[in-house]
C-alpha cells in the first residue's frame, strides 16, 4: 500500500496539494519530507504525535523525514488556533526545550533521524535580506487572508501583532530551505497550518521554480466533542516527570468505546487486519476491553519501553486482581495511588496500624478500623492482617519507601517514610 493510501486509511489525510501527483512522488524510497514543532515546552505531549508518528510512518515506508525545531519561529509565537497574542519565551528556555524534544525525537526514530533546527538559518539573515529576497514573494492580500491572520484580525479587542503577522513568512521559508538543502517536497502538519503550509509551497514555487506538497491532518477529538490529548491534570507529556508512566497508561485504557478504533488506526502501527480483529473483538466483549489492552500497551511501550509497561502491567496486576506487589517499584506505586489517601510518618516513630488506617481516613474512627482489622478487612501490602495491635516497621516498606493499605474491596491508602 503507498504511504499516502495508508494515511488516508488511517483517516490521517484532511487536505492535500495534488495528491495524484504526491502519491506518484513516494513511489519511489528515499523522498524527504518534514514537519516543524515549536519548542514551546520541555516535553512532547500526545497531541504531537499525530504529526510525529506519520512522520516515523514515512521511514517505515522507506523515506527521509526531516524533524524542525522551531528555535526561530519559537521566538515569534504562531497565531495558528490562537485568539490571543502568545508569551514570547526566554530565549535560554526555548534551547532547553529543544535540548529535551530533540533527546525524545531520537528515542523514538533513531539517531539516523535528521534534527534541524531554523534558527541556525535565520539568525544570520539581515532585516533587509528578509524583506527583499522572502517578504517581496507574499501580497498582504493573500497573507491576510490565511483564516488564522483573518480571526485574529475581525477581532478588534485582540487584533494580531506585526511578529505574529509574519510568522507565515518564516514557516514558508524553512520549507524553501528545506526544499533546496535536501530536496524535501512534502510538509506536513495540522489542519491549523494549512495556510502556513501552503505559503511555503508557494515560495518553493516562486523563488526556487520547484513543486512541493502540503499534507494536512483532521483536528482530533473524542466522541464527547473534546480536544484529544487531555486529561484532567493537563496535557499527556511523553517526559516521565510530566506524565507518569502510570498515568499515560491509564489515559489509554480509559478511552471511550466510540473512540478506540479510530485511535489505533491514528497512533499505533497496527495492521488493517490487527486493527479489524480488535474491531470484532469491541463488539463482542466490549467489557473485556482488549481494544484499549492494545492502544495502551503499545503507545506505553513506544514512548518508555517495553520495561517500563511491564512495571505498569505489574502495578495493574496488583491493583486489580492478585499480582505479586513486591515486583512492582516505589515510583510506579506512587503515581498508580496519586490519587489515594496518603499519610507520612517518621521512619522512628510509625504508629499502630488502626491509627494509620484512621489517618488515613478509610474509617471514622480507630475503634473501626480495630474491628475492621479483626474481620479480616484490612490487608497491608497485599496481606491480610488480623491483629489489631500490629505495628509496621521501616523494614516493612517496600523498597524502602512505601507500604500499601487496602481496606474492603476498593479502598487504598499509600503510606510513606518521612
């Protein structure tokens, strides 16, 4: 199947220059193409890797893709989807940010995977040089009617600045550049940089007579009518420090029933075949959830290796059914029980465990949790406890570091040493 077939099988295709002529041009390995990320935080998040998993899509299939870090255009702010004027980074925090993103987008294609960056070819650009061999190949026209410029514009409380103005001008660039350099015809990007994307192809038209494509993909969102890739604390980040490993797990195998096909099509390299199976497998037994099983197990494994599902799976294991608690390590305890009650006590004075339980506020009062205690009720770190005068240890703790209450069937609590 050509590339281009499969992204559009995958729904990934939502405008497209000549596609008779696109889908003729990756026929043949090795074409380049790219897209551009502003490095407007220190971490990737999922609603980056629609773009950035085609883009890994085109090396499986054999070609070239070119990832952009926005060290120039970072400075200036895209207007693209925006309805106010964005906060222009430091400049030592967007070389931070590319520092980060650049590590991730190598863990995830390689090292062979070129990385460039648009400052390196603008810094050196004179005002003059700018508006005499880019600025004079645009009409304001045109670049007032690119519908980010047009919304911002029929807004006269908001408006749009100069530098935001002309943040088309520099994406096209990078294209042309881009375009002559490594003879990259395609850029891809989402619906919201379509303008951009057709300015650049322009340009590549106008100042360097070549052809060059601009694909497009849908806005992404959920079934529910929300923008996909957040949560209720936020963003999905690839950065473990952002996004717990636990929590990424979790946004995927809490995706909605009406959502999940669409989603493995969109972000796992699945097969039709594969992708159908699990279709049949939704309809089915839709409890089984085996759809979602699939999406959270390979995006998990993609973006933190296969070690780091495996301490998930261990957690869930545990959590849910009857798995070895002692297998599973203190971070990914703490991030699967983030949301549980939580005491801390001195490694020297830990108190009786009905106190802990009643801290905890799993009962309302330390009788109860005697009581409970004695009926078997309460089980500490996966085992079940009897006696109500039972004090932990430090040497309880797993790893050292935490001790898991249970109470009944649902009710968790984390303890930690202070």
């Amino acid at each position: 199947m050509n590339i281009i077939d499969e992204l559009k099988w995958r729904g990934l295709v939502y405008q497209a220059t000549d596609e008779a002529e696109l889908k003729k041009h990756f026929e043949t390995p090795g074409r380049t193409l790219y897209c551009g990320f502003d490095p407007t935080a220190k971490s990737l998040h999922i609603g980056n890797m629609v773009p950035m998993l085609a883009l890994l899509r085109f090396k499986r299939a054999g070609h070239d893709p070119i990832v952009l870090m926005g060290g120039a255009t970072g400075r200036i702010g895209d207007p693209s989807g925006k309805d106010v004027e964005r906060q222009l980074l430091d400049f030592d925090a967007i070389e931070g940010n590319i520092a980060n993103i650049r590590s991730q987008v190598h863990a995830l294609f390689g090292d062979d995977t070129k990385v460039v960056n648009n400052y390196d070819w603008t810094r050196e650009m004179s005002v003059i040089e700018f508006l005499r061999d880019i600025g004079k190949n645009f009409t304001v026209n045109s670049m007032m009617a690119k519908e980010s410029v047009r919304q911002r514009i029929e807004r006269d409380e908001v408006g749009i600045s100069f530098t935001e103005f002309s943040y088309q001008i520099l994406q096209a660039m990078d294209f042309d550049h881009l375009y002559r350099e490594y003879d990259c015809r395609l850029q891809i990007g989402g619906s919201d940089q379509w303008g951009n994307i057709t300015a650049g192809t322009e340009l590549v038209r106008k100042k360097s007579q070549g052809q060059a494509f601009a694909v497009t993909f849908p806005l992404l969102t959920t079934a529910s009518g929300a923008k996909f890739g957040k949560s209720e604390k936020g963003a999905i980040y690839l950065d473990p420090e952002l996004t717990s490993v636990w929590d990424m797990y979790q946004y995927w195998i809490n995706v909605d029933d009406r959502d999940v096909v669409k989603l493995l099509k969109v972000f796992t390299f699945k097969t039709i075949e594969e992708i159908e199976a699990l279709e049949k497998q939704l309809e089915e037994a839709p409890h089984l959830r085996e759809a979602q099983k699939a999406l959270a197990e390979e995006m998990t494994a993609l973006f933190h290796g296969p070690e780091e599902l495996a301490k998930v799976q261990n957690a869930v294991a545990v959590l849910f059914g009857s798995g070895d608690v002692t297998t599973v390590d203190a971070k990914t305890l703490r991030a699967a029980l983030d949301s549980a009650p939580n005491v801390s006590y001195p490694a020297n004075d830990i108190p009786p465990l009905p106190q802990i339980i009643a801290d905890l506020e799993l009962v309302k009062s330390k009788g109860q949790a005697r009581k409970d205690i004695a009926a078997g009720a309460v089980r500490v770190n996966m085992e079940q406890i009897k006696d109500p005068t039972t004090t932990p240890t430090p040497e309880d703790f797993l790893h050292g570091e935490v001790l898991l209450i249970k109470k009944g069937k649902k009710h968790w609590g984390l303890v930690t040493l202070d």
